[in-house]
C-alpha cells in the first residue's frame, strides 16, 4: 500500500470514529454516562479491529495540544474575578491534592498489588490527576453552581500541570532515593516557578495585544487568541517550565477581561475545547488494545486500584488535606466523590512509555482500565448523586443564533 492510501486510511479510520464520538452525546444524555467514556472506548475498539496507524509520540505530541487548548479554555470560564474568591483552595487542593492522591496510590500498589516502587511511584504520579471535561460533561449544558463548581474546575485545571510536572521530573530522576527526591522536588518548583511567571506575563501581554492591534476582519480574532496561546505555551516550555501551567493561568487572566468579539473569542475556544477533547480521547483510545489488558492483570490491577481510588484514598487523603475549606458537607461528598480521570493520566502514561522503563507496558494497560472505570462507573454516577445531594445546577446553553 502505497503512503497516499494509508494516510487515507487513516484520517478515514479518524474520521469515522470521530464522528461516532460526536453522535454519542445523545446517548451520552440519555444513560448519563460522561461522553468521553464513549469516545474512549470506540476508539479502543476500533484499534481492535485496526491496528493505530498513528506511533505514540504522534499521540502524544496531538493530545498535548489539546490539552493546552482544553486547559486555556477552562481558564478563561473560570476567569480572574471566580478564581480569586476561592484561589488558596483551589491553589491547595490542586498542589497537595495531587500530592497525596499520588503517595496514596504509589502506596496501594506497592503494598497491595506487589508492583515495585519505581513503578508504583510513576503510576500513582500519573493517575493522581483529575479532569474537569469529564466531569462536567455529564451534565450536558448544566454545571455546578457555586463554590463547589469553581472548586472542581479550579482544582482539576491546576492539578493537570502539578501532575504532569511531577511526572516528567521523576521520570528523569536518576540515583539514590535522597537524590531522586532532591531531583524531583527541584524540577517541579522550577517548572511550576516558570509555568506562573509566563502564564501571567503572556496572559497580561495577550490582553494589552488583543485590545490595541486591530485586523481587518472578525473572523481573524478569534484565531489570532489561539496562536497567541500557543506562543505562551512554547515560550514556557522552551524555558523548561510547565507550558499547560502557564496556558491554564493565561486563560483565568483574561476570562472576564473585556476586549474586542470576546463572546465570539469564547464560543470559537469553547467548541475548540470540545474538539480537542474528542481528538485527545479518540487519540488515545486508539493506542489501546482491548484483548491486551488482560496480560499481566491489567485489568484486576487497574479496577482494584480505580475503587480505591474512589472509595479510600481520595476521599480520605484529599478530604483530610482540603478539611478547612468551607463547603456544606453534601458539596464536600460531592467535591470529594468528582474527582474524575480523564485524558491526562493516559496521556502521562504515554510519557512513560517512551521513557522505555521495565514495566511501561503494564502500567500503560493498569492507567487506561483507571481511566475508564472513572468516566464510566464513577462518572455515571454524579447525576444520581447530585439529585440525592440536592447540588445546585444552572444551565449554561447558549441562544443559538438564527
């Protein structure tokens, strides 16, 4: 087969699954489950039938984009005035969150699923991080109302760079466990150091340029935002700092600034948003082969350690760590309970994988069954729980314009 016939093959195969994924928000609303549960898993079962044409730094280098797409918008709904009223919790609860979430899960594998602590450490690392799409797309056009809602979008947006920080500075830790830790503990402040410092100076730099250079048609402004979104990312990354950090914090400074077709600025990244979270989902679900989670008890690793997750290790360590944040106790048992995983944690389990560590594998196949026990069992049961909870929910559809 010629290469013209296989990259058709290919965006055919991406096409076609893509639109699947579309389709299945209706489904979606119907069985609310969250829609990425579906994206996932159609994509896993389209590799099933047909090998990924993409490699995994393919994947990896398409749904880092995305998530810097997905973090900038989720930034600017959040914007300065919502963050500023809660930034010390979400600012807590998303730094040692993540820290505790990843102690306990590094625990949990090694001690009760014998894994070996190197890879105990890196696979409760990359499944520490939660996911504000998923949690929200449950609810269709409705979300959380309140504190809790900033809380969870707060803290999901600020835990995915922490994570991701965490991750790569352990990953290229190397020596003794004082030196590792010694490695680890200085990447990750300089990298979330840097990641701040750009995101703050590009998103004041973005606003001063969006308000002053004019263009000459509308249709250019919104583009323009995006490429400017993604100078920030590579500037911080080029500066070996968190690039998702610094787009996330860029986004939350000019969400509620004024400037010039902002509504249309927010309905282009908002519907970029959500293409980017069927790309990363359908991406990395194409990665996965259904019939290989059996291997090495992916699956009874994976699900043992997604309930305890759930059930143990977040709501009692991150409940203990996020204790003096004033929430109603039905808002704390939801907080507590929505900690969704999402694209992420795959996505860091690509980085493990091409770090060539013994084991990668494994922990690639244990990541993935996480993830969907989450969007799927977890997931699908926050209506339930909300509605027994009485959390308040608005309505946040869009007049569609004739």
């Amino acid at each position: 087969m010629d290469r013209t016939a296989s990259f058709g093959i290919a965006i055919l195969i991406v096409g076609l699954t893509g639109t699947a994924a579309v389709l299945s928000n209706r489904l979606s609303e119907r069985l609310r489950v969250p829609a990425p549960a579906f994206f996932l898993v159609g994509a896993a079962a389209a590799a099933q039938l047909w090998r990924s044409p993409f490699p995994v730094a393919t994947v990896q280098e398409v749904v880092t984009v995305a998530l810097a797409v997905i973090l900038f918008d989720g930034g600017m709904h959040i914007g300065w005035r919502r963050f500023r009223a809660s930034a010390g919790a979400i600012i807590w609860a998303g730094i040692a969150g993540t820290l505790v979430t990843a102690a306990g899960a590094a625990w949990c594998s090694h001690v009760i699923f014998g894994l070996s602590w190197r890879l105990s450490l890196v696979l409760g690392t990359a499944v520490a991080a939660t996911d504000p799409a998923v949690v929200f797309s449950v609810f269709g056009r409705r979300e959380v109302a309140g504190r809790t809602g900033t809380l969870l979008e707060g803290e999901s947006g600020a835990n995915d760079p922490v994570g991701i920080a965490l991750l790569i500075a352990l990953l290229g830790a190397t020596g003794s466990a004082w030196s590792v830790a010694g490695h680890v503990a200085g990447q990750f402040a300089l990298q979330m150091v840097i990641g701040v410092v750009t995101g703050v100076l590009g998103g004041r730099g973005l606003l001063w340029f969006i308000r002053r250079v004019t263009l000459p048609g509308e249709g250019l402004f919104a583009p323009r935002v995006l490429l400017l979104m993604l100078v920030i990312y590579g500037v911080a990354t080029v500066a070996r700092g968190s690039g998702f950090l610094a787009v996330f914090v860029a986004g939350i400074l000019i969400g509620d600034e004024p400037a010039p077709y902002k509504r249309e600025i927010r309905r282009f990244h908002s519907s970029l948003a959500s293409l980017a979270e069927i790309v990363a989902f359908v991406m990395l679900g194409l990665t996965v082969r259904l019939s290989s989670l059996g291997d090495g008890g992916a699956w009874v690793i994976g699900l043992g350690l997604a309930a305890l997750m759930a059930f143990v290790i977040r709501p009692v360590l991150v409940g203990l760590v996020t204790w003096k944040v004033r929430l109603p106790f039905p808002e704390r048992v939801f907080f507590l309970w929505s900690g969704l995983k999402g694209a992420v944690p795959i996505l860091l389990g690509t980085f493990i994988l091409q770090s060539g560590a013994a084991g990668a594998s494994g922990i690639y196949q244990i990541i993935f069954v996480i993830v969907g026990f989450s969007v799927t069992i977890q997931g699908g049961l926050i209506p339930l729980l909300a509605h027994r909870l009485r959390i308040p929910l608005r309505t946040v559809e869009a007049e569609p314009e004739i």
